[in-house]
C-alpha cells in the first residue's frame, strides 16, 4: 500500500476523534481501511507460504493452512 494512502488513513482517523467525518470522508475512511487490511492479510500469507518449520532432527517441514491439512487427515 502506498505511504500516501496510509497518511490519508491516519489524518481521517485523526479529524474523526476531533471535529467528526462527513459522509463522504467516512465512505473513504472504510475503503482505505479495508484497502490496508487486504494489503496486510496478503503480505502475512506471502510470508507464511515462505516459512518452515525445522525439527530437532533437522527435517524441514513446509507450514500449511488449516483447510490443507484437514484435506490431508480425511485420506
């Protein structure tokens, strides 16, 4: 997400705890926020795809969703 979206965000936050949003502005506020959790939720995916987890005997094993490895229990 760019640094001048997440300033917009931080200033409509702020002029929100002061003197209040107009309509427009809070349509804005939410849809520069949910901008920034899908941008937030997609960055932590990308970086648990590329995580390990390595045991004591030095075994790599690759960290899977949830739905992933119930797939794998139910065979």
């Amino acid at each position: 997400m760019e640094k001048e979206k997440i300033e917009r965000i931080n200033q409509l936050a702020h002029k929100s705890k002061t003197v209040g949003l107009t309509i427009e502005e809070s349509v804005e506020q939410d849809k520069l926020r949910k901008e920034y959790i899908a941008a937030w939720k997609q960055s932590l995916v990308s970086q648990l795809e590329n995580t390990y987890i390595v045991t004591p005997d030095g075994k790599k094993t690759k960290v899977k969703r949830k739905s992933e490895k119930e797939k794998e229990e139910k065979k």
